[in-house]
C-alpha cells in the first residue's frame, strides 16, 4: 500500500455553543492526524448566516486551544470561499452535472404532501430535470432558480465506512439535491463536496447523523473527478438520561466544564473513552491516547456521558498533577473567590495539602479559603460551645510544645502524640478543638500538615486567643 499523507478536519457550523459530544468529533480526527504525521485542519462551516455567530466561533476556537488540539491549518471559513462554490456551480451548470429548478416552495410542498398522502417517501419529482428528448415547462418571470445536482439515476452508492462497515444507498432513494439557493448561496452538502476536494482530506471522521448525506456527497465528488475519502461515522453520544446530548437535553458548553473546575487532561481523556477503548487503559496521557489512537478501535454502540465517571476522573488527575501547574490552575478560582494568594502561606503548598480531597479546582480554591480569610474572632460564647472546658489545659501544653518544636509535620504529629499519651485522649477529642481554634471549622486536612502550612508563628497566636 503506498503511503498517504493523512489530512483530517474538524468542520463545526458556529451555530450554537460546543458540547462534549461536539468535541469528540474533534478530538478523533486530531488524534488520527497526530498518530499518523499528518494534518488537522479546523473547517468552519458558517453558510447559514441567520444562525452563525460569532461568539459561537471565539468558543469552538477556544475550547479546542484548552484542549490541546492544536492545528495544522485555519480556522478557514466558508463564507470567505463564496466565490469558489460559485466558480465550481457555474462549471457544473456549463458541463451538464446541474440545472437550474423553478419550482415554488409552495408547489414543492403540495409534491410532498401528496407523496406521503400515498405512503410515498418525499423527494424531488425532476420536474426541471433535463434529459433527451424532454419538454421543460416555461420558465415563470420573475422567478430566481435553485440549481439542483443532476443525481445519477440506478445503480448504487457503496462506501466501506471505517466504524459502520459497507454500507449501500440505492440511488433512487436520493433525489437531485439543490447545490445553490435562489439567491445564489451554496448549500451544506455541496460546500463539503468542494473543500474536501480542494483541501485533500483523506479521512473524514465525523457523527452519524451525516450518514444520510455521504452518499449524496460522493456522488457530488465522483460527477466532479473526486475521489472520496474514508469516511468513519462516530455513533451518537447520550446525554446520562440516554437521550442524544445537545444543549436541549441540559449539555454543558466546554467553558461550562472550563469554569467549574475541570482539568483539560481529564476532558480529553473522558472524551477519548466515549466511544474508543485500549485494552482497560481508563486513565492515560494525551501522549499515550495519540500512540495508540486507531480506528479499528471505535465502538459501533452509542457512548454514554457519565458525570461521575468525568468528576472521578478530574479528581484522578487532580490529584497527580503537579503542585506547581495545579496551583497556577488554581489561582483564578481563588481570586475569584476575593484572596489574595500573595498575602499568607505559599499557594502551592496550599494546593498541594488540598488537591488529594478535592474533585475539582473549584474545590480546591474552598479549601484554601482556611489559610487567606482572615484569622477567626471567636466570642467567648463561640469558644465555650465549642471548644470543652477539660480541653483548656491540654490546649495550653499543646501551644508550648508546639512553639519549641521544629516547623516540619513529622515533629508537630510527634507533638500530638506526646500530649495525647500525657493526657490519655484520643486524637479526635484534641483535633477537633485544635481546628476550630485555627479557622473556626471543624472539617480540616490532616492537622499536622494543615500546621505545616498555617506556619508556626500565625498557628501559635491563633491558639492562644483561645487558652489566654
């Protein structure tokens, strides 16, 4: 087999905000760039103009930089290559492949109803198609014309599909599509046919709800001299009611996951398994996914999303990220939240106490709240309900044998231990005074290294506000 320089694209309409279902229709064809040295182009497909916007564009480009799905080529948009649809329909018209169609909206739906009114499947009757030896009906004044693909007639559309297998469309079943709108716009499935052609995709990987337009589109390629691409159509991702995901159904846009707190590792490794599989591998590396990213290995079932699958995920990857990358992470959150992670502890050693408990950074940015707020002032009420009178001089041997010994947590847990054997109490009933002391809480990290990032100095007054 000779070699193939692979071309993949990812070709989103910017009609809506992207959902992880979207994603993964770019992450599969990135990674089958990446693993075969090939390119990844980024196709904006925005031809219908009422629903295209911007906004929907910046968050397609966006979600795909945070991601890590990094391009060959573009964004290229549609609307910018106008000109060229319209060379390629002229060209088309000029040599036979199309014809111009004058038939109302109003007479094509009187077709239609009349078709299902016999239990006929609707479709276009050719009413303008011409052929030897036929009579077209005046053309009516005044009216602009679609341009309709003259669609062969018998025979088959077979194409082997990469996830689907052989599949095979009678040409009967497909009527003569419009290629052009009255007032000279190209349609989806035509504008598809050019760019592909024009920009090499060898592989064109994509949801199954295009399954029904891959047979008109080859034979838009063929009547052209095209030859078509392996085509691999991903079954549907199901919202975790089972319904297909879309923002109707309740999916969150990919800066929804952005702004709760969710790793970009943790997303593309969640996307990647929603329809892919490596032996048991459940978490791995974007390297790893790339390495062993194959389409023999796309399952032909729909995939479903679990949240907490995605939420066991990001904590898994939480919590072996490295402190110093989760706490730049981190850092917006926290600020957000009104800290200043400048002013107290060290922020990634604070990170690094709280990222084994936490699911996502959100979380981790409300653990940290403990060390940035301001030290608690505890009413003399407050401590008595709190904090047990027996507990008072236990406190106080606990201030001064913390004050002499060295900042690290293995000497503060060493310290514990010595009070609780001079005391004979068990670690909960000196623990829990001790953190309610520090921050007003009971619900803390381990105490000893909660000591270890509190700092001993601003540990030591706060504690003894409370014995004083």
């Amino acid at each position: 087999m000779r070699f193939m320089h692979i071309r993949t694209r990812f070709a989103p309409s910017p009609t809506g905000f992207i959902h992880l279902g979207n994603l993964r229709s770019a992450l599969y064809p990135w990674a089958f760039a990446r693993h075969n040295k090939g390119d990844f182009i980024l196709r904006i497909e925005d031809t219908d103009l009422e629903r295209s916007s911007q906004e929907a564009v910046d968050v397609i480009i966006e979600g795909m930089a945070w991601l890590g799905l990094d391009l060959d080529e573009g964004p290229i948009y549609q609307m910018q290559r106008i000109d060229r649809y319209r060379e390629v329909v002229k060209q088309m018209l000029d040599s036979g492949l199309a014809y111009p169609c004058y038939m109302s909206e109003e007479e094509l739906n009187k077709l239609r109803d009349q078709q299902m009114a016999s239990k006929e499947k609707p479709r276009y009757n050719g009413l303008w198609r011409p052929e030897p030896g036929k009579t077209l009906p005046p053309v009516p004044e005044g009216v602009s014309p679609v341009i309709r693909f003259k669609n062969p007639i018998g025979g088959s559309v077979i194409w082997n599909d990469a996830v689907k297998g052989q599949i095979e469309i009678s040409n009967d079943q497909l009527d003569d599509l419009v290629i052009a709108r009255p007032d000279g716009t190209p349609t989806y499935n035509f504008c598809v046919v050019i760019d592909d052609m024009d920009m090499n995709i060898t592989h064109v990987i994509r949801g199954d709800d295009h399954v029904n337009n891959t047979p008109r589109q080859i034979n838009i390629m063929r009547a052209l001299g095209g030859s078509p691409p392996v085509y691999a159509h991903l079954p549907t991702v199901l919202n975790d009611a089972g319904e297909k995901m879309s923002k109707r159904n309740g999916a969150m846009s990919v800066r929804d996951y952005q702004r709760a707190g969710y790793l970009p590792d943790a997303i593309l490794n969640y996307l990647a398994r929603l329809g892919w599989s490596h032996g048991d591998a459940e978490v791995f590396t974007k390297e790893q996914f790339v390495n062993w990213f194959d389409l023999e290995s796309l399952g032909r079932s729909p995939a479903q999303h679990n949240p907490e699958k995605l939420l066991w995920l990001n904590h898994q990857y939480i919590q072996n990220s490295d402190p110093v990358k989760l706490a730049a992470a981190t850092k917006p959150f926290a600020h957000e939240m009104g800290m200043d992670t400048e002013a107290g502890p060290d922020f990634v050693q604070v990170v690094s106490l709280l990222k084994d408990r936490a699911n996502t950074l959100i979380e981790i940015a409300e653990g940290a709240k403990l060390f940035y707020l301001p030290a608690p002032n505890l009413t003399a009420d407050q401590i008595k309900e709190n904090i047990a009178e027996a507990v008072m001089p236990v406190l106080k041997d606990l201030v001064e044998a913390i004050s002499t010994a060295e900042p690290t947590k293995e000497a503060y847990a060493a310290v514990f231990k010595q009070i609780l054997a001079k005391y004979q109490i068990k670690m909960p009933a000196l623990a829990m005074p001790v953190r309610y002391a520090l921050f007003a809480t009971t619900q803390t990290p381990a105490i000893d290294s909660v000591l270890v990032v509190l700092g001993k100095e601003e540990a030591v007054k706060r504690l003894s506000k409370v014995v004083q």
